[in-house]
DNA sequence: CTACTGGCGTTGTATTCTACAACTAGCCAG
DNA sequence: CTGGCTAGTTGTAGAATACAACGCCAGTAG
C-alpha cells in the first residue's frame, strides 16, 4: 500500500509525462490543427460566445496570443467574430460551419486514440477515472 | 451512471485541459526551469546514463530539440556528458551536484502545488487516481 | 459635457521551442 | 575496405509565447 505522498508524487509525474506528450501527440494525430487551436475550438463550442479575454484567463495564456491564434483561426474560416452590440470593446467568438465540422473531425480522431487506449478497461474504472480527473481539475482551477 | 463513451470523452476533455494549462503552470512556478527541462532532468534522474535518443523517444520530441536542450542544460552546468567507452557515437547523461540540487528545488515546489491541490483527497482515492494514470500512461505508451 | 479610469483587444518586438533536412562521426556486416 | 546504420550536431525556418505600448470603448466623477 504506498503513502500518501508517493500516490502524490506517482500523480505529478503521470499527469506531467502526459501533459509533455500531448502536444506532439495532437500534432501527429490532426497536423491541421494544433492541442491549442484544438483546445480552443472545443471551448468556444461548449461556451458559445466566449469573448478572448476568457480564453486567456482559463488556458493561462497571454491575451496577445489569444488574439493571434484566433486571428489565424478567424483567417482559416473556423470562426467568426461578432461585435457585442451592448459593448463595443467585446468581441463574442462562434463557430462557423466549417469550424465546426473541423473540431469534429479532430474530435473523432482523438476519440478514437482514447477508446483505443482504454478498451480494456472495465466500465466502473473507466467512470472512477473520468471523476479523479474532474474532480483534480476543479481544485486545480482554483490555484490557476 | 455515466456510459462508457460519457467517460471517456470526460477523461480525454480533462486530460487535455490539463495539459494546455501544464507548461504556463509550470513556467509560474519555477521559471528558471521549463516543463520541458524539468522533465528531461527528471527522466535523467531516474535513467542514470540515459541518451539523447531515449529522451527524444521518450517525449516524442527531434533529436535537434533535444541536442539543443541539453546543450542549454550543459552550460547551465545541470547536467554532463560521458562519453561511452564502449560506443564513442554514445553519450551518457548525468546530472551535476547543482543539476540534482536544482531539480530538487523545482520538485519541491511542483510537489507543495500538488499536495494542496489533494489536500482534502482520502488516501484510498489518491492510490486509485494514482494507479489509473499509471495504468492509462503505460498504455499510451504502446501508441507513441 | 469633459476628463479620468479601467477593461478589451491589437500590434511591435524579442525569445524560446520545435521540426525538418543536411551533415559528421563512429560502429558493424559483408 | 565499403556501404549502411545509428547517435548526435548544426543550419534554417516557422510557430507559440510573453511583455510592453497602444487604441478604443464604457462607465464614472466632476
């Protein structure tokens, strides 16, 4: 039975190891679009109408490179801005057809490496494991 | 209860939120050291004598972003060359006494980060959490 | 109404990370 | 010895990122 702190140490290195690999991984699996591109998309799907100040704050990034990455996007087609007509200063960003239909298709492959990789796990660990990392990631969000 | 497909596509939404939030994370908490170099004096430590290669596998990362990492570490003086007398194309890693020290530091830090963030977790929990990733990042493993 | 203050976003600039390709050097099989 | 393989380095270019300075708009104080 291991200790309290090397479950927590066991914890800071797998999730590290995996967070190190994520970005070369997405790149491989969908070259079109990059973890960051991806990660935005997907937020700005569940969060529709988030304005770029929201997607800095919550991914940890600088407003100058959100407004670069969604000015690329914005040239790609995936998105749309749309001036809030109750503040001029906010821009609320969308999906376009396109965008979405592009987050799909990254959606679908990486789907596909996670089942892959949990396909033998049983179904209550699976549920177990989904809650872990809801329930780290909520508390981590307050330290953020 | 969640179904099969629910959980997995919670586990993959959290894993990657995660690791979009790892690097900057990382960066505010020890900026002398980068995720990335933090991870390659980890896996030093762990791996006594390992090789530029391994890394490079390892993280999925070029060999030329390795070369030149561990370029960075040498002159900082965390890490030297040896040579393998059996293979001169070899080169074994090993960190210095400031390299160790220095990843000590950064440890230190990173593990207080995490130990709050599971302050309030069961200890049974934490060996699960703990044991799922392990299990999840040995399998992902077989796919990189 | 005007001026200050603060929030949102953009742009200029520099740094760092990374990949790909071409290269050197060492090992080994024939 | 030669050809082919492996380990690592270097040239080059592109992408991501941060910081700082700026412009624009909204709200508020005078």
């Amino acid at each position: 039975m291991p200790s309290r702190d090397q479950s927590v140490t066991t914890i800071q290195r797998e999730l590290t190891a995996f967070a190190r690999r994520a970005r070369a991984a997405a790149a491989r699996m969908h070259p079109e679009l990059s973890l960051v591109s991806f990660t935005l998309l997907s937020h700005m799907e569940d969060q529709q109408g988030c304005r770029a100040t929201d997607l800095a704050a919550y991914y940890m990034l600088d407003k100058s490179t959100i407004s670069r990455q969604i000015a690329a996007l914005e040239k790609l087609g995936f998105i749309e801005r749309r001036t809030d007509p109750a503040d001029h200063r906010i821009q609320l960003l969308h999906l376009t057809a396109a965008g979405t239909e592009k987050l799909a298709e990254a959606a679908v492959l990486r789907r596909h490496a996670f089942h892959e990789r949990l396909a033998d796990w049983e179904e209550a660990d699976l549920d177990r494991f989904a809650a872990y990392l809801l329930r780290y990631n909520s508390a981590a969000a307050d330290f953020s």
